[in-house]
C-alpha cells in the first residue's frame, strides 16, 4: 500500500472536501475521487460519505484513521532518522498552537532555528485548547502549546506565567480605576472565549466564586476586543494576547492577580521525531 495514497486520504479527512484537498496538494479532484476509491479497494470497503456539503468519515473509516496517521508518523520519523545519519537536517514539525502564541511566540523562535536548521519545514495548525489536547493525544500534531495542567497522560514543560487581565471599553466607568473589583464582574455583561478555549478565564472565575452575565461568546480573541471596544460587555484576557496591539480599550489589573500558566505538551518525547526534540529544546532555551 502507498504511503501517498495515505497522504491524500488524511488530507480529504482534515479539509472535509475532495475538492479542496486537490487545491492543496496539488492534483485534480478526478485524481483525488481515484486515489481514494484505489485505497477503498485495498482495503475493502468504503471509508468516506461523499455528499453535497462534503466528505466523512463512515464507521470503518473512523476504525482506520488513527493507524494511518500513525503510519505517516513513523513515516516522518523514519525518513528524518535516515537524513540524520547522513548528516542532513531534514523533515517536518507540525504544532498545535493559539493565536496569541502564533503571533507573539512563533515567527522568532522559527526564524532563529531555521538559521540553523533550513530545511526543516513547519505546519501550524490553529485551535483552542480542547482541539489542541486532542490533536497531540490523536498523534494530528507533533507537540502543542497549551495552558497547564493539561491531560495527565501528556509530557509537559512549563514556560511562562502571563498575567490575567480585565478590558473594559475606554468610556467604561472603571478604565482608570487602578484594578478591577472581582465582585463588579457579576454585574457587567461579560464576554466569553468560546468552549474549550476558556479554561483560563473560567479559573479566574471559579476562583473568586463569581457568576458572569455572559452576554456573547467568541472564537477569536481578537473578536471578544473588538466587542470590548464598542462597548458590548467586558472581558478576561492573557496579557499575550493584548501586548503589542493598538487596541482601544484599557486594561486592568484583577483585584486578585491571575494568571495562566504556558506551556508545551507531547504525547511521547520518546516517540518524537528528531526535528521535533530539536524544537522543542530550542522551545525550552528561549525562555532561559
């Protein structure tokens, strides 16, 4: 069987779309419909529901993925071996990573290893932390930034501590209030992260005993600030996610300092591929 009928499959699976796999990759969508129904008969029976709205997955399919991508994993793995004892630095990293960390954290730490390593490629895939603890238990990516603890199963490494911070429009009566009442927050209208990107506001909340009217929830921490700034509620952010930004909105101190705590999760240092040890020391340095 060929792994780059593997490679198509998964990509199919990952997009939802024939369509958009071909784009990707490279290959018409008849080239695409043909690699799949090659790998079905291989395998004797069907592993995707073709419809208008896209593809899924069909019972077996489901039964199946998980090994595949265990196979292009070994895959990646093997042909970076073969490279390192040639003396070569090859191969692909792929992480699971927010928002704040793609644009705070990364483009430095990947151009300053890249230096040294050039022909190592990355692939980030962008979620919130429910989606990236379950990408790193499926084996989708090879290590994830997250916000600890996490699941017990994973190796974790600690990084940074990052402040909690209240925002609040600028014509709010509290801007300038030197930190924001814990207690007052039961009585703005409060805008959430959505549902699994909000564990560290949810902390925050749950330590001080505090019922939020939650009045809207959000996706993208860029959106809960716009809706800040037109006065829609207030919010509970990571100071990552604010710094460097001309955000119209002020930012306070919690009555009661919080903060989230960064850092980085892989399922098995033991099984991880060359590249990505390397990666993930050059992780560990730059906050030394």
């Amino acid at each position: 069987m060929s792994i780059s009928k593997y490679e198509v499959f998964l990509k199919v699976v990952e997009l939802g779309s024939l369509t958009r796999a071909a784009e990707v990759l490279g290959f018409t969508q008849s080239g695409i419909s043909h690699t799949i129904s090659s790998l079905e008969s291989e395998f004797g029976f069907t592993l995707l529901l073709r419809n208008r709205s896209g593809v899924r997955l069909t019972v077996n399919g489901e039964q199946v993925v998980q090994p595949i991508r265990e196979i292009m994993k070994w895959n990646e793995q093997l042909k970076q071996q073969v490279a390192d004892i040639h003396g070569l630095e090859t191969g692909t990293i792929t992480i699971g990573t927010f928002t704040s960390v793609s644009v705070h954290w990364l483009p430095g730490m990947i151009k300053q290893f890249r230096e040294e390593y050039p022909y190592i490629e990355f692939k980030l895939m962008e979620g919130g932390y429910l989606e990236i603890e379950q990408w790193i238990e499926a084996g989708v990516v090879d290590f994830g930034f997250i916000s600890l603890p996490t699941r017990e199963n994973f190796e974790v490494f600690p990084l940074k501590q990052d402040r909690m911070l209240a925002i609040l429009s600028k014509e709010h009566p509290l801007s300038k209030a030197p930190y924001m009442p814990l207690a007052q927050i039961a009585h703005e209208d409060f805008i959430i992260p959505k549902a699994g990107s909000d564990y560290d506001v949810r902390r925050v909340l749950e330590k001080a005993a505090i019922k939020p009217n939650i009045k809207f929830s959000a996706g993208d921490d860029y959106a809960i600030i716009a809706m800040v700034e037109n006065g829609l509620g207030i919010s509970i952010l990571p100071e990552l996610v604010i710094q460097r930004q001309n955000h119209n909105v002020a930012m306070l101190e919690l009555e009661e300092r919080s903060f989230r705590s960064l850092g980085i999760a892989v399922h098995s240092m033991r099984h991880a591929s060359p590249a990505a040890k390397r990666f993930l020391g050059h992780v560990q340095s730059w906050f030394k």
